[in-house]
C-alpha cells in the first residue's frame, strides 16, 4: 500500500502534538502560579503596612516587653524605631558598644513578636489612589490570574477533548517512522497509520491546532501585561478582585469571619446550603455569597444590609440559582424611581430575562409574564393591576425598599401583600428599617415569619440586648459596611465653614426676620450673584481641584432654587441635574452620561432624588450644599458614591456657615447621627424617630432670632404657628 508520508513527516506531526499536549498541561498550572504570587504580593503588603505602623513604634517600647534592656546605644546608633530594629539583624546589634549577643537576639525576637502581632491585625486597602510598588505587584498577579482562567480552563477542556484520541492516533502512525520496519508492517497496520496521519494533520491544521496555539501564546502574553491596564480593570471590576484576595489569603482584607454575625447553629446550616451560580455574570464577594445562601435556605427574609453592599446582586443572584434549579418566574416590586436601573442590572448580572410591569402596557406585560416566566419588575403603585389565577404561583417575590409597606392599612401595603400571597418564598430588602421603631421592623417581620414576630414582641423593650438579635437571626439580617468592605478607599468628610460676607449676612438675617425660615436655610446661596456667594466660591474650589485629580463631583441640595443657581453659575461643567420631576428612566440616561464624562464634571441633584437607589461610583468627590434635617438622607446621598466598586478616597464636603442656623443644624444632626449608630452597631431598630422634628427645628429657629436681636438690638418676636408654617414648606 502506498506511503502518504515520509518518516521525517511522521517524525515533526508527532513532535509537534506532544509538544503541544505538553504545552496545555503545562498551562494547567498557571492558575496556581498566579495564586502562589498572589499570596506573597498580598502578605508584602500587609508587611509594608506592618512596617508603617512599627515606624511609629519607639524604640523604648521594648523595655515594656523586657526589662533591662540598654536603649541608649539603639538610639545613640540611630536606632529610633522598632521598624528599624525589624530591619536589622543581631550581629549589628551586636557590634554596637553596650549590647551583649544575648541582649541583640532577644531585642530583635522582640521586634519580631512585634511585628507577628500586628501582622494578625493589619488588613491592607487596594486604591487606585495609593499605587505603591507592592499594590501594583498584587494587583497585576490578580489581573493576570483573572485572565488565565477561562485560558486554563479551555486548555483543560482541549485536553480531556483531544488528548486521548491524539494519544490513540499517534501509535496507530508510528510504523511510519521508520522505513526499513514500513516494508514488513501489514496491509491493515498501513492503513490505519495512513489514517491516523490523515487524522493528525487534519487536526493540527483546523480548529484544535490553531485554538490551542492561540491559547498557548496568550497564556504566555499574560506576564507582559503593564501595570496601566492591571490597574484600569481594577477600577472598572473591583469586586473580582478582592473577590480573589478573601479566598487566596483570607482575613487580610479583614473580613475573615464565615459567620458574619449569625448564631452558631444557623451558620452552619448556611454554609451548607447549596448555591447554583451558572448563568450569573458577575463575581459575588464573600458576604455576598454568604447573604444569597441564607435567602435560599431561610425562604422568607428580611435582608437589611447597609447601602452600598449589593443587596441588588444577592437578590438576583438567588433567582439565578433557584431558575438553575427549576423556577421560572419571578417579581421584583421597588419604588418608581429604581424600575429602570432593577432592569438594567438584571441584565447585566444574569442571563435571566426581565418584563417591565408598568405605564400604559402593564396588562400586556403582565400576560407576557405569566406565559414566558422571567423576572418581572414593577411598581408599588402597579402591584394592584396583578389579578393572576389562584392556581397561579411565582417562585420568589422581592421586595426593594420594603419600608414602603410597613403601615398595613396602606392600600400599596395590601396590594404587596396579596402578590407576595402567590410566592413561597419572599425577600424584603432595605437599608433604612432600623431607622424607624422596633415595632415598624416586627411589622415587616410579621409579613414573613408570623411565628417570630410574636415571640420578639414580648421582647422588644429589649432590642439592643443579644438575645433579641439571636431571635431575630433567622429572619432579619443586617450586615454593616465596614464589617465586610474593608477594603473600600477611605472616606473623608470634612466641614467646609464659609465665613459670610456682609451682603449674605444682611440676606441671612433679613430672612430670618421676615419669617422665611426655610430661605435662612438657604444662607449663602440666596445672594443675587453666586460668584458673590462664599459657599459657591468654595464649590468651585472644589471642582477645580477635583478635576486636577482626575475625579468627577457630585452636589447634592435640597432646594430646588439652589440647584438652579448652581447649574446657572457652573455652566458648562454640569450635566443635567436630577430631581423629582425627571422620570427613572431619565435619571439613569444622565447618570450613564456623567459615567462616560471627563474629570472635573458635575452632577446636581436634589437630595431626596439622587440619594436613593441609584450608583453613582464615578464620582468620588460629594458636596452637600447645606445641613439636612434627617441623618439618614445625608448617609444615603454618600452611599451613592462610597459603596462597593468604589476604587478611590471618597471626599465628602459639607459646606457650612459659622453663627448660622447651619451650625446648630450640624450639632443637632450630630447628636442624633451617634443615636443612629449606636443602634444600628447592634442591627437593631432605633426606638425614635431620628429627624430633626418641629418643635426642635422651632427652638434652633428662636436661638437665631435671638442671637441677631442681642447683636443689632432689636426685638423681633416669632410665633410656634409661624415656624410649623415654614417647617412644611
């Protein structure tokens, strides 16, 4: 039978599949290369970190740890900090005149214990603020890791494909080899090496030669990645990344503990609860992961993890593995102002298939719904237009903002409530519950777990106690931003005090004398001109500085003729602002804008529009024009900016007028911001309405008054009624 081949053609086909199944196996273990780098890169700097601390240790804290010990030589020989003994050795210590070999084992021993210990606490940030040697060593491990996954996992794929049908068909060619062993090698063996040699080359030169090239060469490409595009992915998928950190080295972002507050006996039926995460688009976190597993084992659920933490992702992250699991359809109720971002997420994290409910073409969505599955999101308001079929059941119900219904009687309230009828399993989401009373959080809690809501009634005169929050657990779960974000860039706050000049003052004053309260509360923006307003000349500092860094602002008011002037006054700089009138779908047009707009632009919103529901992480510069009544809206309207994928230092300016009714605002909004905290620490409901109330806003209001009576000599008096007037304007 005729030879298809030379043995020199045999000989090279051969060399060239062994050395390229080599080459896939080899790839195998690239991810665990990156892995082991990544570990050293993280504890280097965590050990930067530590060496910045012992920096600021002197050197006269060994004594506390050993009597005894000869300082004087240490600091003689410019020894001034326990960083500088770290980085020494014994024998130098030694050499020093008045310090025996014993003595410099046991001072660098100490040093050594030293730094152990604060190695157990330290926990390191990423930020694309404070790209030190070492964080962008970590950084580039990571994006090269994250990179040779899927590469890894294809070779892997090629491999279990392809390597034992390459293996079969390489000994089938052999006799080819040689050509004296040709002669006498049997028709049938000639055959089926011609075969093979058919086979081989056909596979080298299609699909399997050329992929698998292809993936080797990236594979390799991957450690020539610069620093710029590690750090560029970084900002743009964060998350991923420290996604990777808690589980190459965990504890080092601080967030080691598994439990996240939960009993005992709980946690441990969490964590064994099983997650299908397939068709999910994005990288949960941790505490995430954790928090989807407790909604899929508890059923019915109050999550009220705090803003910023990704309730959204979890939540769509449940439907993804209860579809993978046989659901079909679900519903999503939020507030009008949040519809189309639900559904743009939905999109973006899952391959689950969305339905607007809501305007004109509710009715037809709704049948759509129910004849194709999916997710479909609406309104409070729309909840009423579900007549569905009481054979009819949805898998999960989500409830965003649940808040919205903690008053039974309200007919939104009622209308939720028959819609959640239809579904065995319900999530409400809020990260306000705890702002109210405890009795309005067992009102949610009694929508869910009837049972638990009874047995925490008789102990709600004693919520902040552990044994409330132990019986609370398998219902409610609140986990705190700084518990489980860590890592997040700092957030800087800071009181900017713009001195008046005398035409605000006469402005501020004429108001206050005319009874026009809540323009008082304007002080500094109620001047004609802005440019000769000093909190206006302030922001603009602001901006500029802001936009010299790289950083885009965002400026919240509660006046709408405030947000005019400063839209008027900034020109071109601004996008269009954001308030009531402008519909969600808008919103979001303006914020996808202000995401894809230069450094240096400005974002304008109403306090009470753009503080809820939306991420606006682009921005990491927030001005808050003037003092609100209410700590929570100022919280929510900073969480816009400071929540997870945030990859700078958040600065917050309050922008402030000294002997103004801004300063006793700011002392009042102080005192019940540490109120708030000390129950929200516990995950619990504050007992008290925390905002600034008529009667308090009225005693502010006359201490002004007052003030400027005693300073001008006059006697302006002002009525209770007068001020509850200007209080509900």
């Amino acid at each position: 039978m005729a030879k298809l081949f030379s043995s020199q053609d045999v000989k090279l086909l051969l060399e060239q599949h062994n050395r390229r199944l080599n080459n896939l196996k080899a790839a195998s273990s690239v991810s665990e290369q990156y892995l082991n780098q990544i570990k050293t890169t993280s504890d280097n700097l965590a050990m930067q970190e530590v060496m910045n601390v012992l920096r600021g240790v002197p050197v006269d804290e060994l004594t506390k740890q050993k009597k005894g010990l000869k300082i004087k030589p240490l600091l003689d020989h410019g020894y001034r900090t326990v960083a500088d003994i770290y980085s020494s050795t014994p024998y130098r210590l030694a050499s020093i005149r008045g310090i025996s070999q014993d003595a410099a084992y046991t001072i660098i021993r100490i040093a050594k214990d030293f730094a152990n210990k604060t190695f157990k606490e330290i926990h390191i940030k990423l930020s694309t603020d404070n790209k030190t040697k070492q964080a962008t060593e970590l950084v580039k491990n990571i994006y090269a890791y994250n990179l040779a996954r899927p590469l890894v996992s294809s070779c892997n794929r090629y491999i279990n494909e392809y390597e034992e049908q390459i293996d079969d068909l390489c000994n089938l060619v052999k006799p080819g080899k040689n050509a004296l062993r040709w002669l006498f090698t049997s028709k049938a063996t000639k055959e089926r090496a011609n075969f093979a040699y058919q086979k081989l080359t056909e596979l080298w030169q299609g699909e399997y030669g050329s992929q698998t090239k292809a993936l080797v060469n990236d594979l390799k490409n991957i450690g020539n990645a610069s620093a710029s595009e590690a750090w560029t992915d970084f900002a743009a998928q964060s998350p991923a990344y420290f996604s990777v950190l808690e589980n190459v080295n965990p504890g080092l972002l601080g967030t080691s503990d598994a439990v996240y507050g939960l009993p005992e006996e709980l946690a441990q039926k969490i964590q064994d609860q099983c997650f299908f995460p397939d068709g999910l688009l994005c990288t949960l976190r941790r505490y995430q992961e954790w928090g989807v597993k407790y909604i899929l084992h508890q059923e019915r659920v109050l999550l009220g993890d705090e803003m910023g933490l990704g309730k959204t992702v979890q939540a769509i992250a449940a439907m993804v593995s209860l579809k993978n699991t046989g659901a079909t359809h679900f519903v999503v109720v939020c507030p009008a102002s949040v519809l189309t971002n639900w559904c743009r997420e939905i999109v973006k994290h899952s391959k689950l298939s969305v339905i607007k409910v809501h305007g004109s073409l509710r009715l037809a969505a709704i049948k759509d719904w129910i004849k194709h599955g999916g997710v479909a999101v609406t309104t409070y308001e729309t909840t009423k237009y579900f007549k569905l079929d009481e054979n009819f059941h949805h898998t999960l119900t989500v409830i965003d903002e649940a808040h919205y219904i903690k008053n039974p009687e309200a007919q939104r309230t009622i209308n939720t409530l028959v819609l959640c009828s239809y579904s065995p399993r319900l999530l409400f989401m809020t990260g306000t519950a705890l702002e109210n009373n405890v009795d309005e959080m067992i009102t949610l809690i009694r929508y869910l777990q009837p049972r638990i809501a009874s047995s925490v009634s008789r102990i709600a005169f004693m919520s902040s106690a552990p044994q409330f929050r132990e019986k609370v657990a398998p219902v409610y779960y609140r986990r705190k931003r700084d518990d489980v974000l860590t890592e997040l860039p700092e957030l800087i706050e800071s009181k900017e005090w713009c001195a008046l000049s005398k035409e605000e003052e006469i402005a501020y004053e004429d108001s206050l004398m005319a009874g026009h309260y809540m323009q008082a509360r304007r002080v500094s923006w109620n001047v004609e001109y802005l440019h000769r307003s000093s909190k206006a000349n302030r922001l603009l500092e602001i901006i500029e500085e802001a936009e010299s860094e790289g950083r885009k602002v965002l400026v919240f008011s509660y006046f709408l003729d405030t947000i005019r002037k400063i839209y008027d006054f900034l020109g071109d700089r601004c996008l269009n602002p954001i308030n009531g009138s402008v519909t969600p779908q808008r919103r979001q047009e303006i914020i996808d804008e202000f995401n894809e707009a230069p450094a240096g632009t400005v974002l304008i919103s109403q306090i009470q529009s753009g503080g809820t529901g939306l991420n606006i992480q682009a921005a990491s510069v927030v001005v808050i024009c003037e003092p609100q009544l209410k700590p929570s809206i100022e919280n929510q309207a900073i969480s816009r900016a400071y929540r997870m994928g945030q990859v700078r230092n958040v600065l917050v300016y309050r922008l402030l007028c000294p002997e103004t009714i801004d300063e006793k605002i700011t002392a009042i909004l102080e005192e019940k911001q540490a109120i708030f905290d000390a129950f929200a620490d516990k995950s619990v409901a504050a007992k008290e309405s925390l905002e600034l109330d008529k009667t308090t806003f009225g005693e502010l209001i006359k201490a002004e008054i007052d003030r400027i009576n005693a300073k001008n000599g006059t006697s302006t008096n002002v009525s209770d009624e007068e001020i509850a007037a200007a209080f509900n304007e």
